[in-house]
C-alpha cells in the first residue's frame, strides 16, 4: 500500500455538490492499494500514519503526530498512487489492485486509524471526488509498506525469500 500524507490546516472532500468529509487541522491522506497487498500492509501504514510525528510541538520542532496535535484525518482512495508513467505518454494503471480489494483494504485502513483513536472523514470509493485542502507547510510525507526495511515487507518473505500471499 501506498499514501501521500500532507498536513494540512483544513481539507474537504464533495462528490458532486454535497461536501462528504471535512477536517480542521490534521492529515489528509491519499490511499493507494497495490496487487499483493495484504491486511500486513494496513497494519503497517495504519500505525505510520497514526504516529508520524510532523506536527510542530511548542519549539517549533516537528515532534507531534496527528492525535497529539489534536488533528483528524480526511483519507482519500487514489489508485493512481500505483500509476507507472515510464514509457509513453499515457499513465498505466496495471499494479493498481483489483477495485473489490482496494476498496476492501482502504475501508480496512480507515477503520484501524479510527482504532487508534483518530477522527477518519473518509471520501467515497470509486467516484470522482473534488479534494479541497490547505498544507501546512507544506509538508508532504510518501510512505510505501513494500518499501526496504518494512516490517510488512520483511513479514512477507518466508524462509525460501519468496513472497506469500494471505486472504482477507
């Protein structure tokens, strides 16, 4: 899985004209689910999210994550995380997961961080949405369970190093 996470001083999601989720300060995040993904992956980005610590404490000095900041989250499904724009012109979409997965992962992760004790505004799955927001910073954070060193990337290797799949 994949997210961008901005903080941000305010952000809203409409679909259509109806406003469907808003946040004062907090994280807005946009939600990227990969083939292979796995409910190891939303444990993983669920508890990076929660205790990044990129707000700023009373030195100025970013040392607060999002509950200490007393922020909540606006999260944002956005397949084209997955987008590969190295040949052409036009982004492919082929490591995107399948919509039923996605959806099922991202409803997963929302459902964790709102575990964790944050406030989750979500957008709607598979509908074009208007994301309004304001960074603060701006400070934009990529984070990405597959990536070198991550417990949901190294729970994934079994004792051969080649990867296993688990059902959700």
């Amino acid at each position: 899985m994949r997210a961008i996470v901005q903080r941000v001083s305010r952000a809203s999601v409409a679909v259509g004209e109806s406003i469907i989720g808003r946040i004062e300060s907090g994280l807005l995040v946009y939600i990227g689910v990969g083939h292979g993904d796995d409910k190891r992956d939303v444990e993983w980005l669920a508890t990076k999210i929660r205790y990044l610590r990129i707000f700023e404490d009373s030195e100025g000095k970013m040392n607060l994550d999002v509950e200490q900041a007393a922020g909540a989250i606006l999260a944002i499904s956005s397949f084209s995380l997955f987008a590969d724009a190295a040949k052409g012109r036009r982004p492919a979409f082929t490591d995107a997961a399948p919509p039923e997965l996605a959806n099922s992962l991202y409803e997963r992760l929302c459902d964790r961080l709102a575990v964790l004790g944050i406030p989750v505004e979500r957008g709607r799955f598979r509908e074009t949405m208007a994301v309004e927001s304001v960074n603060a910073g701006p400070i934009n954070i990529w984070l990405d369970s597959k990536a070198g060193g991550s417990q949901a990337a190294a729970n994934r290797q079994g004792s051969t190093g080649i990867g296993r799949d688990i059902a959700i």
